[in-house]
C-alpha cells in the first residue's frame, strides 16, 4: 500500500510540475522552501517536546492564534512548529510565529521524505487544522506511537461526494487518526461515515468564533484611513474576492454612484497573483484606479476619493473591513465556496455575501437566522440591498450588531480544543 501511495504522489507530481513551473515564472511561487519540503525540518529547540501543527493555507494559519497561544501556556515545556503549504501561508505564518516558532513548508507526503522529516521534527503530536488526510504521515505517525488530531474539523457539502468515492481507500488512514474535533454534529458525523471511531469524535465549535477579534482596535486601521484620506464619506469593501467576482462589484458600483455619488469602493482580491487582473478590470470599466501598494510605499502621494481602491498588498483585508461602512465578502457571487466572513461581522459591520457560501454553511446559517448578514441572490439584488442599507443607516447598524452578538455567543472553541488536547498529551 506504501508503494502504491508513493507511486500515486510522483506520478501526481510529473503531471503537476508543469503547472508549478509556470507559476513559478508567472507568479513567482515554490521559488523557496525546497529544503523543508524535501523533509529537511527545522526545530529551533531541539532538547524539548515538539508539537507539530500543519495549517495548509493561510485561512487557516489564521485560525491557528488562539490554538498555539493556550497550548504555548498551558505546555511550556513543548516546542510548537508550524508547516503551512502555500506560498501566502507561510508568509503569515511566518509574520505571526517566526519570531518565536520554526515555520517551515510541509514536506511531500512521500515516504521516505516523511520520515526524514519525522527524523528532525521528533514529533509527539500532530494536529491538522481542519482535514488534511496525508495518508503516509498518518501511518508513519501510528507506527511511532505519535497521535494525530484533526482540529477545527469539517467537512464541506462539496468535498463529501469526493471522499465517499475515496471512502474505501481512506478508511483504513482516518481509522489511524486518534482525535477528530469537529465544528458541529454534522461534521462529527461525516468523519464518522468515512471511518472514524465514535469514541474519538468530539464538537468543539469553530476556532474562527475565537481568532475573530470583538471589540478590539484594528492595529494600522487609523493610518490606512489617513492613507486614503477616508473621512465621513461612506466605503464599501469587497474583501477576499474571486475569479470575474470584480465585474459584478463594479457594475453594481457603478449603478450606486447615481443616486451616491460620494460611495467609495475598495476591492481586495483573494490571491495575489490576481492583482494585475483585476486593477486592468478596474481601468477598462472607466473607473479611475489607485493601487493601495503604491500609497503604502509612497509612490502615490495624494489619492482622488473618485478612484476605486485595489488591495493590492498582504495583510491588510482586515485594516480595510475595520474602516469600512458595508463589507461584501467574497467568493461567494461566483461558485468558489465563500470567503471567511467571521472576521467581517466580528468588527460590527453591516455585512453582505452572495449564495455560494458552502464553505462556511453554519456560519452563513447562524447569521442569517439572528439577522446579522445579508445574503443577496445575484448583481441585481446586490444592488438593491446595497441601497437600502446606505439610505436606512439604522438598518445597517442593526444588522452589524446581530451579527457582532453571533459571534460573541459563538466563542469557546480554543478551550474545549485545547482540553481535549491536553488529555491525549498527557495521557
């Protein structure tokens, strides 16, 4: 079955390096890391305990803070790594831990490239932030008596077909897995369909709830409004946007400025290499364009309150949404399964999404249901939610506040996480 596996993983890669070749020329990605993903891991406290923490992206990197800080207090005698897979997650892993924690990019679930790394790492736990089913890291962890939890579990509605397909293959790996804690009981029962053992299974909640700050000043939110000389004037944000989603924003925008003529618009892309895309999206609709990079580096000196606002910079979606009047969050007008929009309600926002949400159904669920977001169906009913929001502010305000309360209610999960972890570690 090893064979198998690994035989499976290098033709996945021949047939993969074409595609990671161009990137690497286009977008300039996979230009580092070939070491650690060759299973040359480092620890920067080699003497203590290590606890190995993989968050593939940077989504879920994020969601990590809460997690590493409780286990970083209550295991002091553990080191804590964290492995991220792309590109954007290791640049905010590395922003948020690389100072005090080695962040290194997840070796290739090769088998003797997964022992090398265990080698290094001498791992005495591995926590794997929602489903990541490496299936030679799982057996090489059993077989070295290391237990593997899956935190913060889920399972989509749209990767669930895909693992019923695969469930004969991937019993027999998530059979190994010691701890699986899920969102919800729908997640919790999933994982039990595809083979995890119901003495292992536990609901936690969403660390999402947690790592969603409430209440708290966004560092850098004051200087980016001076930046772009925000004052009583309304913005509206579309955050964490995908493919053509940008063509929609600006039409609706561009409908909105006739009866709002002093709206402003700042759009923030999900993946960088979009950029360039969507600021030629922006300059071909006849909207006057400044790119957010250009004024964060001072290149731009002053800004027209006419132009639209491209995001073109890492790390400050958030910066954006604290100063914003209405957030849309993205990937969810187009079918790319939603973006987080946790942190959005978080901030006492009025908040919008479109129907493509599977990627956070619950969230999207409790939301709606306390009337703390706005789901819109398409460009047409985003245009006439968009309006009724910016004549009735009080409306707006209310939706903010349900939606800030959602998330109030919802907090707990790093706890109950961290309990459970605490009893496997120390059993």
């Amino acid at each position: 079955m090893k064979c198998l596996i690994d035989l499976i993983y290098l033709l996945a890669l021949v047939i993969y390096a074409p595609k990671m070749a161009y990137r690497r020329i286009k977008h300039g990605r996979y230009k580092t890391g070939w070491n650690q993903r060759l299973g040359k891991t480092p620890r920067k406290c080699p003497d203590k305990r290590c606890i190995w923490i993989h968050a593939v992206s940077m989504g879920e990197v994020n969601l990590t803070q809460t997690l590493v800080a409780q286990l970083k207090t209550r295991l002091p005698e553990y080191e804590i790594v964290i492995s991220t897979t792309t590109d954007t997650g290791f640049e905010r892993a590395t922003k948020l831990y690389g100072d005090s924690h080695c962040v290194f990019f997840f070796p290739f679930d090769i088998s003797p490239i997964m022992k090398r790394a265990f080698d290094n790492l001498r791992p005495d736990m591995i926590i794997l932030v929602e489903l990541e089913i490496w299936p030679n890291l799982i057996s090489i962890a059993k077989s070295r008596g290391v237990p593997v939890v899956i935190v913060n579990g889920r399972i989509s509605n749209r990767s669930l077909p895909r693992y019923r397909l695969a469930k004969s293959l991937l019993k027999p790996v998530i059979a190994k897995i010691s701890l699986f804690l899920a969102q919800n009981e729908e997640y919790a029962k999933r994982f039990f369909e595809l083979g995890g053992s119901q003495k292992q299974l536990f609901v936690t909640g969403s660390l999402k709830y947690d790592t969603a700050a409430v209440d708290k000043p966004v560092d850098g939110s004051q200087e980016l409004a001076c930046q772009i000389a925000k004052q009583s004037e309304p913005l509206w944000v579309a955050g964490g946007t995908g493919d053509n989603e940008e063509i929609f924003i600006i039409g609706v925008y561009k409908k909105l400025l006739a009866d709002f003529p002093d709206l402003r618009l700042a759009v923030v892309p999900r993946k960088p290499e979009r950029f360039d895309t969507v600021a030629q999206l922006i300059e071909k609709s006849g909207l006057e364009l400044v790119r957010y990079s250009k004024i964060k580096s001072q290149k731009t000196p002053a800004i027209s309150k006419k132009a639209v606002i491209l995001g073109d910079t890492m790390g400050d979606l958030r910066r954006f949404y604290a100063i914003s009047d209405i957030i849309f969050v993205g990937r969810s007008l187009v079918p790319m399964g939603g973006s987080d929009m946790m942190e959005a309600a978080a901030l006492n926002k009025c908040v919008m999404f479109g129907p493509h949400t599977e990627n956070f159904a619950h969230t999207v669920e409790d939301l709606l249901a306390a009337n703390g977001a706005i789901e819109v169906k398409n460009e047409d009913e985003l245009y006439q939610r968009m309006c009724q929001c910016l004549r009735d502010s009080a409306f707006a305000a209310q939706i903010a506040a349900c939606g800030c309360e959602v998330i109030i209610k919802n907090k707990g999960a790093t706890n109950r996480t961290v309990e459970h972890l605490l009893k496997l570690i120390q059993h």
